[in-house]
C-alpha cells in the first residue's frame, strides 16, 4: 500500500514542533489557576461556643482545612457540609455550614481551618455519613474535594461516629 502524499516530514514537521508548546502553554495555564486542596479532621467531643449567645455545648465537629495550592488568589467566604444519617430520607439530610469570619484570601500555599460544630444530629444513629463538602468562595463559585479528599472525609466518620457493634440474636 503506498503512502499517502500528504504523509511527508515537510507537512509533519510544524504540527511535530507545535506539540510541545502546546504542552507547555497547558502547563502554564493549569498551573496559573485556583488549585484548592481539602484536609479534614474528625473529633467526637468539641466545645462549642456559639457566636450569637455564647451559649457553650459540647457536640461533634469536623476540622477543615483549606489549602491554595495555585498560582492565583481565592476568597474563601463559607464551608458547608452536608451530614445523612440511615433511616433518613435523602431529603432530610441536615446542613451544617461555618462562616468564615472575616472573609479568607487565600493566596498561593496559604491555608486556612475553620471548625464545622456538627449541631442537633441525631446520634443515635449508627452510622453517619458526609454526603457532601463544599467551599463557597465570593464569586459564587463552589470547591469540592477530589476524591482522594472524599476518602480521608470518610475516614474522618469512623472517629465521629463510631461504629456500634451489630446486636446479633440468639437461637
């Protein structure tokens, strides 16, 4: 089969030499872009101080940490993260959200941790889930962990709620 006139190094050479500016100009621009990066931290028993009454409890809270790892500067204004619980319809998973007071500009490798108290959940639940975590920055725009991210938000669960043994029946 003979090759096609077109096939030649003269109509392949730009197209070969383009490539690695092309990779070069994605890099740049990937590495210029907002890259937020979450940590999370469970704790069963955290004293809460309430900022409107002062009233004091203690209640499960889940430590964010909230890292830019780009090039360019973020305002982070709130955390919220959403809890489900079994025996719950999906509609009734509760919202618990931390204001960022004042308002965090995260600039390049600057991070930021804000507690989210876990308020009015209903513990006798066995397990717990976290459905969703989101960052909502001032533009609107919402920041949600990668994957790798999600597992360690999992992981956090088994200290937060721990796993009641299942009661097994006797014969």
């Amino acid at each position: 089969m003979p090759v096609p006139t077109w096939v030649s190094w003269q109509v392949l050479t730009p197209y070969v030499i383009a490539i690695p500016g092309w990779i070069a100009l994605w890099k740049t621009w990937r590495s210029e872009r907002v890259v937020l990066r979450f940590v999370f931290n469970g704790f069963p028993k955290f004293e809460y101080r309430d900022p409107e009454d002062g009233s004091e409890s203690i209640t499960p809270a889940l430590l964010v940490t909230v890292t830019n790892d780009g090039k360019c500067p973020v305002t982070v204004e709130r955390l919220t993260c959403e809890t489900y619980f079994a025996g719950q319809k999906r509609t009734d998973s509760k919202q618990n959200s931390a204001q960022i007071y004042p308002v965090i500009v995260l600039r390049q490798g600057e991070a930021c941790s804000q507690w989210i108290p876990l308020r009015n959940l209903q513990m006798q639940f066995a397990c717990g889930r976290f459905v969703s975590l989101t960052a909502l920055d001032t533009t609107g725009r919402k920041w949600k962990p990668n994957r790798s991210e999600r597992k360690n938000l999992h992981d956090q669960e088994a200290k937060i709620w721990v796993p009641k043994m299942p009661v097994r029946k006797s014969n």
